[in-house]
C-alpha cells in the first residue's frame, strides 16, 4: 500500500554540485560559505546581521547566554513547545516560567503573557511562531513588560511567515531559525541567529565557536595570526561551509516552496471545512502572512484518530506533547508550575498534525483528506 509520510526534505537540484564544490576546496568548516549564507539569509529576511549556527536550540542558548542575565532568571515561555527551547533556558542557567497559550492562535496572547508575568519577576521571555503564524512580538513584550532586547524568539517556523509585511526575524533583537531536516528550508542539522543589533550578534558570533575573538577562518587569512583571546566562555555550536552550501542552494528554492505549502492549505482547507467534530488552523489572518510549517487541526479522540490514519497510510504528528507533562520538566518545574496552563492542558490531547510539504502531491492531499473524513464520520 502506498503511503502519505509526515514528513519528506524537499532537496533544490543545486545542492549535490554545491557540497562537492566545498569538499573539493580544501576548506570544510566554517569559512566563506558560511558568511556567504549569512549575507543571503539576511537579504532575504531583511536583516542587519545573521549569524550561522550549529542548530536553533544553539542557537536559543547562545542569545540567552549573550543576554547576560544573572543566573537562575525567570524566563517566560509557552509549555506548547519543543523541549530544545526549554532545554536551552535551563542550560544557560535560568528558571523557565510557563505560559498558556490562546486556543485559536495556539500561541501564548498579551492575556496569558501577563498573567504569567504577573506571577513572578520575568527577566527574559522566548516566543514561538507556532506552525508558522508570526507571533506579535512588540505586543507580547509589552504584555510581559519586558524591553524588546529581552524577548528572544524561536523562529524555527517562522522563515516565510512576515506581520504587516515585515518578515519574522526582520527587525527582532533574536530571532532564531532552524534548519533541521523537517523544517521548511532543510539543511539537515543548522540553525541562524537574526538581530538588528551589532553588538549582542558579534557577542553571539563569538560564543557559536568557544567564546574566541577570532575564528580559525580569519586567522588563517592573509595577515592572520595564530594568536586569539577567549572573552566569554561559549559553545561549540558552528555551522560549517558544508551545511551552508547546502543552505545557500536551498534558500534560492525556498520561495517556490512556500506557495506551493500555501495552495496545499487551500486545497486542506476547502475539503476539510464543516467536518463533525474537526477544528481547522485558524482563518483571522488579516496583515499576515503565515509560513504554514504546520497544518494543526484540533480532533475529538486524536490518539485514535491518528492510530486509524496510521492503518489507512496517512502519517501525522503531534506539535507539541507540551514541557509541563514530561517528565524532567515535571520535577525541574514542580506540579504548581505544571498546573498553570490550563488552555495548553485542555486542548493537548487534540492536537494533530496533517502532512505538509512542497512534495505532496495532489493524490496524496486526497488520501489524507478522505482518511481523516473516515475517521472523523464514523465518530460524527
Ligand atoms: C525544531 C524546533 C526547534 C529546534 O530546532 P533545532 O534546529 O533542531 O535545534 C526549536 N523550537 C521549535 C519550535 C522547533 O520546532
């Protein structure tokens, strides 16, 4: 029997001469490719400065890091996320603080924000564009009472997605994009770092290889010199010119690919509309422009659901299981911490998410759709 996968890399045909090209230079880590894509990806963003990393949860951790705060902060974030966005406040040292999230958006609204930072003393907040919808970052900041420079967001949906025509990432103090193997531009393993300040990127720039003033790339450029200082203790989390290679290849494609992810929605959202029980993505999109990474429908009985897709060849998915039922964050954050997103708790047991990708083709949308009629019908 055929099957629909969740998920499948879309590869530009440019991306095999590009690797080939980087191994032939005799130069593979992080070089000139990297600061090649770095340019790239902030032209297409409209960024003043991007800076390549190993990873977006790297990426999370450094911007936390390059913040400064003092140790143990509270730092706000919603429970409806990847565990790698908490992992990487609790690495840099913080406390995360949870935040609910709204039903429609399935993103945390200026409500839930401030009723989160009424609860403790927040010096720092992550935001998530959930599925690819542009969070209001201005407007959540303010809710948190929190300066811009102290919001830090988790733009690993957000490369396509843009807010009154300005891209997510555009204009952000951190924005962190990921290009891990599912994400909308795929390298594999990768991740950047956006910000319109000069200072806090170098900051990051310098603690993505170890905390040195200088890379081994500039120091072996004519006039280089072996010699280099360590002035903030950082990671090890470079991209290397492989990657951007790849990166650079796949950027050229990645408009293409967006449209053909928005006429799949449309093509989800006219067959499944008035199913029993079914709750579509939200439709109040007005100034937006959503990057679709996700098409998150809310279902009755989802493990059910999903197991029947599973048996009909149709794969689906779950975004997130949230951090306040897993186990390590259960203990770290404690069972009051847990109870305190009650939306995120109602509303986690129905999400589900369909197959989205420029590869899916029509045959396969039709297959999802009339699986998921079946299982939705046959409870209506
Ligand atoms: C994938 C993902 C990450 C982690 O990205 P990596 O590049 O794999 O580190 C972080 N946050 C969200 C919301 C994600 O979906």
């Amino acid at each position: 029997m055929s099957s629909v996968p969740f998920t499948v890399p879309s590869l530009a045909g440019e991306v095999s001469d590009a690797v080939v090209k980087v191994l032939d230079s005799g130069w593979i880590t992080t070089g000139p490719q990297t600061s090649q894509f770095e340019q790239e990806f902030a032209d297409y963003l409209g960024a003043a400065h991007v800076v390549a990393v190993a990873s977006c949860t790297s990426g999370l951790e450094l911007s936390l890091r390059a913040l400064g705060l003092p140790p143990g902060s509270a730092v706000l974030t919603p429970s409806l996320t990847f565990c790698g966005a908490i992992n990487a406040i609790l690495h840099a040292g913080h406390r995360p603080v949870l935040v609910d999230v709204e039903e429609d958006t399935l993103v945390p609204g200026a409500g839930t924000v401030a009723a989160a930072a009424g609860r403790v003393d927040a010096a720092a907040m992550v935001v998530q564009n959930q599925g690819g919808y542009p969070v209001d970052v201005a407007a959540l900041a303010d809710a948190a009472g929190l300066d811009r420079t102290r919001v830090v967001e988790d733009a690993a949906h957000g490369p396509g997605a843009a807010r009154d025509g300005a891209p997510v990432g555009s204009a952000s103090f951190a924005a962190c994009f990921s290009f891990y193997a599912t994400k909308n531009m795929p390298i594999g393993e990768g991740g950047a770092v956006a910000s319109s300040d000069r200072e806090f990127a170098d900051r990051v720039r310098a603690m993505r290889l170890h905390g040195m003033s200088k890379d081994s790339w500039r120091r072996y450029l004519p006039g280089g010199s072996w010699r280099y200082d360590v002035r903030a203790v950082g990671l090890k989390a470079n991209m290397t010119d492989v990657q951007a290679a790849i990166g650079r290849a796949q950027l050229a494609a990645l408009p293409g690919w967006q449209r053909r992810r928005a006429e799949i929605v449309a093509a989800y959202d006219a067959a499944l509309a008035g199913l029993p029980g079914l709750t579509l993505p939200q439709r109040d999109l007005a100034g937006i422009t959503h990057a679709w990474h996700l098409y998150q429908v809310r279902v009755p009985d989802r493990d059910a659901v999903s197991a029947e897709l599973e048996e009909a060849g149709v794969a689906t998915s779950v975004h997130f299981i949230p951090a306040h039922r897993m186990t390590a964050y259960r203990e770290i954050l404690g069972a009051e911490e847990c109870a305190s997103v009650p939306v995120t708790e109602r509303i986690a047991g129905e999400l589900l998410s369909l197959p989205l990708y420029p590869g899916l083709t029509a045959d396969q949308v039709d297959r999802v759709v009339s699986a998921l009629t079946g299982a939705l019908r046959s409870r209506g």
